[in-house]
C-alpha cells in the first residue's frame, strides 16, 4: 500500500446533484522513533517542563515583592494632640 494513490470524495451538494472531489496522496513507510530520538524528546520536554517552573517561581517572588513594598509605602500618620479648652 505504500506509494502514490488517489483518495475520491463524493457527496452531495445544495443543488442536489452528486460532486466528487479527486486528491492524490502519497502513502509512506512510518518512521520509527528510536532509542536515541526518545531520549533526546524527553531532555527537551523536561527542559521545558523546568524553564516553566522557573519562570513560575520568578513571577511568584516578584509579585511577593511589588505587594510587599506597597504595603511598606504608607503616609506617616498625625500624632494625636491633646485638646486645651479655654473658658
């Protein structure tokens, strides 16, 4: 089965008549994944699963940090004064 074929689509349109579609595909062996290519997909995949959980925690601490110095950033606030009254 493996080479060049013809693939037919035959269905019906709005206007009631039968259309057919002809597309040429070509068939080809699988491609086997070795040893080598699953190793090399599994460092790439667990690179990428690292860089995601650095790029977490990196935004986790900067945004501990932003809410952190915004708490701190505060008005001082007016000592209370006591009140004489005069009569």
């Amino acid at each position: 089965m493996v080479g060049e074929h013809t693939l037919q689509l035959q269905g019906v349109a709005n206007d009631g008549f039968i259309k057919a579609a002809n597309l040429g595909v070509v068939v080809q062996e699988p491609v086997l994944l070795t040893a080598d290519g699953a190793r090399d997909m599994l460092v790439w995949i667990a690179g990428l699963a690292l860089a995601a959980v650095l790029a977490a925690v990196f935004v986790a601490i900067a945004l501990g940090r932003r809410r952190r110095t915004n708490r701190e950033i505060r008005l001082p606030q007016p000592e209370p004064q006591e009140l004489t009254f005069v009569q």
